[in-house]
C-alpha cells in the first residue's frame, strides 16, 4: 500500500477504493475512479509498486479474502475493504519509524516533489494529482526551489563567500584600511563592512564583560 501510494500520489480516498480490475500492469497504470469532483483518471504506477502489488496478491489478499466475494484492491484483517483511518495508522507509522511526521498525504507530497525535482512538467503532476487547477500543483514548485536552493548553498562555489567575509572581517577589525583595498560588488562590500560591524561590537561587549 505504502508504495502504491508513494508511486502514484494518489490521495487516501482513492487508495482505498482501488479494485482488482483497476491495476493494467501490461500499461503499467492504475484507473482511479470518480477521484476528488467525481472525475476518472489514468494514473502511472511504477514496476516496483506493480511487484509489490502482486506480491501482496499472492501471499496477503487470499488470507484476508476468506468469506469476501468483492473486488476490493486492499482488505483489512477483518476481511473487508480497507477504511481510511486504518490505512492512515499504517502510513503514520511507517514515517514514524524513520523519525519523520505525517501520513498518507505525506507519500503524495513526496512523490510530486521528487517528480518535479527530476525534471517532470509541472502539467503533467497536475494530471497525476488530479488537481482540478494548477496553482494547486504550484505549492511544489516552491518546495522545489526551498531544495534547489540547499543544493546551491551547499555545492556553488559562489556560497564560499559567506566564510570569506567572515575571514575578512576578522582582518578588517586589525586593519580597517584594507577595506578600500578590496575589489568586491557592492552588495559583498556590504555583507563584509556588517560582518566587520558585528565583530567590533562582540569584541566590545566582551571587552565591557572583562
């Protein structure tokens, strides 16, 4: 379940209303009926949740099928359609257990993002999320650029700046004319004269404390 939801970002709802007839594993989708509005979609599911799901098809659904006729995806150990808050219970504490916080909707949050980190067209998410409108699909593209910009911080060579200010603070504080000596954009000769500021006043307050 955990990693049909994770391959699909389908919303709990929909997890939960799957049926057998509803997985085209020679297409590799899944038939998400009357989703949020009401509204049918095709969805793409990845070969590992495919495994996954045959698996469970094999070894776990006949257990939990004893006495039930229907065609529901997943069952509960009371052989009947899997219900909502139970699926919560188990995507909850799955996350859980690797230290993190939420649920089901966290699975499809993180689908989207990695999609959209790989390079997926932010249209083609909305398809899959079935969002009716795309500003709802552009909350990730925000999140995307919190992760770009880690990514930027922590491999630019540009982001080196930071600890060359700092460096050249300390020196600044010793020599104060070598301010104009140094070539810099302004917005850095700025960041360098606070740094210097922010030096020269915590040496002051420490000298007050001595």
């Amino acid at each position: 379940m955990l990693e049909t939801l994770h391959s699909t970002g389908l919303r709990r709802s929909e997890i939960i209303n799957l049926s057998l007839s509803d997985i085209d594993r020679e297409r590799g989708v899944i038939l998400v009926r009357e989703g949020k509005g009401g509204k049918d979609r095709i969805v793409p599911i990845g070969a590992r949740a495919l495994a996954w799901i045959d698996l469970y098809l094999a070894e776990v659904r006949p257990l939990y099928a004893i006495g039930y006729s229907g065609d529901a995806l997943f069952l509960s150990r009371e052989r009947r359609p899997l219900r909502g808050c139970s699926l919560w219970k188990v995507a909850h504490r799955s996350i859980a257990e690797a230290g993190k916080t939420g649920a089901c909707h966290a699975f499809r949050h993180t689908a989207a993002t990695q999609m959209l980190e790989g390079g997926a067209d932010i249209r083609f998410i909305q398809a899959m999320l079935g969002h009716a409108g795309l500003s709802t699909t552009e909350i990730y593209t925000q999140v995307s650029i919190q992760s770009l910009k880690r990514v930027h911080a922590a491999t630019h060579p540009s982001e080196a700046l930071h600890g060359g200010i700092a460096e050249m603070a300390r020196v600044a504080v010793l020599q104060p004319e070598s301010l104009s000596a140094v070539a810099l954009a302004p917005r850095a000769l700025a960041q360098l004269r606070a740094s210097v500021a922010g030096v020269q006043t915590r040496a002051a307050k420490r000298a007050r404390r001595g």
